[in-house]
C-alpha cells in the first residue's frame, strides 16, 4: 500500500469555529506545490477531513491532478481523531493508494504510528507537508516513510 498523509495549508488564524477556518492565499499555493508531488499516481480516491480549510486542500489538490479522483469525506480526520479508527479504515483499503487530507495532531500521531507501532514518535508535519508511507499493510508499525516534503 502507498499512503500519502496531506496536512492541509495555512489557514486563517480565526473564524467563528475552527472547522469554519477557510486557507489563505499562502495555504492554497502551497497545496497546490505538494499536489505536483502527486501528479501521475494511480490514486484511488482522496479522504479529507469535514473541517473547511481540508476540504478545500483536497479541491485544490483533485484539480491539480485533473479532476477525476473521488473526494470522500472522512469524520475520523478531524484534528483529534480516533487513530484505532483510522488504522481500521486503512486496513479494510489497502489495496488502494490513498491521500489523506488532514490535520495536526492526527496526521503526525498517524504517521508515527503506522511507521513505530506508537504515538510517542510523531511525524512532524508542516502546513501543506506531503509524506509518503508504504508498507504491505497498513498496521501499527508497518508502514515506512518513503519522502516527506515540507512546503514554505
């Protein structure tokens, strides 16, 4: 399985909810800077978290790459997150290669756990910061980190 973890682009620092927190100019860039990463990839389907500014990091990032992958919207990638959950839904679709469009701390807690088997080792992730894990499965410490690109 190849797992890309996207963490979406800055965003406002301030809205009436931090779901409702919209990217800025800045963030939309860089997303669109990490989804050239991606151009290419037999990507299966893009999973982004409901909150705002991750659903537009998956827009930007499905136009960039053409349009035609599937943006499926996923409860469990909110900021706090239920990684056993997660690791769940990973598993039942490993034959897929997904990008995951989410947040910290979730996607570094993720990472750390699919590459350590633990959350004390957690990825750190910029905003817009593109890592790629593979592994046969995607279980608690199966998983390595192939690349990981940071974005300014």
């Amino acid at each position: 399985m190849k797992l890309w973890l996207l963490r979406h682009g800055e965003a406002e620092p301030q809205a009436r909810t931090d779901a409702q927190r919209e990217l800025t100019r800045h963030g939309r860039k860089q997303v669109v800077r990490s989804a050239a990463h991606l151009l290419g990839r037999p990507l299966t389907a893009i999973l982004a978290s409901p909150y705002m500014r991750t659903q537009q990091s998956a827009q930007l990032l499905r136009e960039t790459l053409g349009g035609g992958i599937e943006i499926i919207t996923v409860p469990w990638l909110t900021p706090d997150g239920d990684l056993a959950e997660g690791l769940r839904y990973l598993d039942a679709h490993s034959a897929q290669e997904l990008v995951l469009v989410t947040h910290q701390p979730l996607v570094g807690d993720l990472a750390g756990m699919l590459m350590h088997g633990h959350r004390q080792t957690p990825l750190p992730m910029q905003t817009a910061s593109l890592a790629q894990l593979d592994g046969e499965f995607a279980l608690a410490g199966a998983m390595y980190l192939t690349s990981l690109q940071h974005q300014s």
